[in-house]
C-alpha cells in the first residue's frame, strides 16, 4: 500500500506499519467520537473532515480508507453511511481507486496524482 512507503528517516519499514497501525486505530476512535467525519465529493471520492497535521502521521485520505474498508472497520461503515444519508450521494469505489482525492477534509476536489 502506497502509506507505508512513505518512512522518515530511520524508520524501518516494520516501524512504519506499526505507526499506520496507531494511526487507523486513531482515526476509527475520532470517527466513533464524532471528531471525524467523511466527506464525499462529486465523483464519490472520499476525505476525513477533521482529520489534520500530526495525527495523519503521513497516511493520506485513500490509504486510510481503503485500509479500513479492507479490514470491514465497522466505525468507519456507520461513518460512510451516515455521509451518504447527509450528502445524498455514495462512495465510488471507482472514483477512490482512481485517487479522487480531497487535500481540505472536502472542501475542493482533483483527480487522482
């Protein structure tokens, strides 16, 4: 996955999946206590509203969320669909394979990059 090739200095490769671990782990907490929240954008794309700096540890919007999905992360389940109530629009997992992406928690839109 393309989050655990980003490493500081000095980081093995086993220390960054350790700190994307705690990360997820972070972010399913801050989704489940409403400090979070999905954002989903025209195409279906999808960003983390609330989500910045430090506590992202490097892990981008699409890495999260495909982790996450990938693992059935049900806070993140009840979180996409109570966006998609809001909204009135779905995730695409095309749109987020093809790297739709948010670098404002969702408030502007690229295309993958």
């Amino acid at each position: 996955m393309p989050c655990d090739s980003i490493m500081r200095a000095g980081q093995s490769l086993a220390q960054r999946n350790e700190e994307i671990t705690r990360t997820l782990k972070a972010l399913e907490r801050a989704l489940a206590e409403k400090r979070v929240k999905i954002a989903i954008g025209p195409t279906g794309g999808v960003a983390f509203e609330g989500w910045r700096g430090d506590a992202r540890n490097g892990v981008s919007d699409a890495c999260a969320y495909r982790s996450l999905s990938s693992e059935g992360s049900w806070e993140l389940r009840k979180a996409v669909a109570a966006a998609e109530q809001v909204s009135g629009k779905r995730v695409n997992p095309n749109a987020v394979a093809a790297g739709h992406h948010s670098h404002d928690g969702g408030k502007t839109w690229g295309p993958g990059h």
